[in-house]
C-alpha cells in the first residue's frame, strides 16, 4: 500500500478472534452513561466528557458523541433504520430476563421484544435510549456464557 511501511517483515496479518472495545456513537453521552451505570457498570476512571468506558469481563464498552465517533473515521453520522447488529447479555435464571428488561425501561430504554419462553431458553429484547439493541437471554446450555 502507499504511505504504508510495515516494518516488520514477520507481521501477521490475521485478527486474533475478540473484540477489545465495542464503541457506540450516542446522541447524549450523560444519558447514554447514566443509563449503563444505572444497569450496574462502572465508567473507568479515564471516563470524560468526550468519551466514557465502561470495563467489561472480556472487553469495554466505550460512548461517544455519535458524530465524534463517525469522525473519527471520516464517515458520516447519519443513519437510520436496524443497524444489522445487536448485542446480547446471557443471565443465569429466567427471571433475570424479566428483571433486566424492567430496569432497562425504568432506565430510559425500551423492550423491543417481550421475553419469549421456547425449549430451554427465555429471550428478551431491549434498547438503550440511543435504540442500540440487546438480546437478554437465559440459555442454560450455553453455561459458558454466564459463567
């Protein structure tokens, strides 16, 4: 590529399989973290008025104002419509499904899906205030993911 020097002549060029940081460009980023934080997260100490982090177990979660973040790749901010993602939170009981959903909404955000029982799963769906969706599940055969 132009402009671009590897220096390293035995660079992989392959991703290791994670996500280290999961950043969401929100329209209000004191809303946006009051809501996380009412959900039981605490923001990193870096944590400003230009970003804020949120340590997960095995990444972060960060906010920006959505057209900081668009900016910083050159895009635009703009958009609508489903986004072709959402996240999802495992819990270990049924009534957690409920619970979570509950707070969400107390919180400012929305269910977009009222919890569905099916076999061997509760699933539930809801939206923080920016509309960034979660899947709220209790799939007991998935135990890796609640433990």
């Amino acid at each position: 590529m132009d402009g671009f020097d590897v220096g390293v002549q035995n660079m992989t060029t392959t991703m290791k399989p994670r996500i280290a940081v999961l950043n969401l460009g929100v329209a209000d980023l004191a809303r946006s973290r009051a809501f996380y934080e009412g959900m039981g997260w605490v923001a990193r100490p870096e944590s400003s008025e230009r970003a804020v982090f949120f340590e997960l177990e095995w990444s972060w979660l960060a906010l920006f104002p959505r057209d900081r973040l668009a900016a910083l790749s050159k895009s635009s901010a703009e958009g609508s419509g489903y986004p072709g993602f959402c996240f999802s939170h495992n819990v270990k009981t049924p009534d957690e499904v409920n619970a979570i959903l509950q707070r969400a909404k107390e919180l400012g955000g929305s269910v977009v899906l009222e919890p569905e029982d099916g076999p061997g799963h509760r699933i539930g769906y809801m939206a923080d205030p920016d509309g960034f969706q979660w899947e709220v599940a209790w799939t007991p055969k998935w135990h890796e993911l609640t433990d």
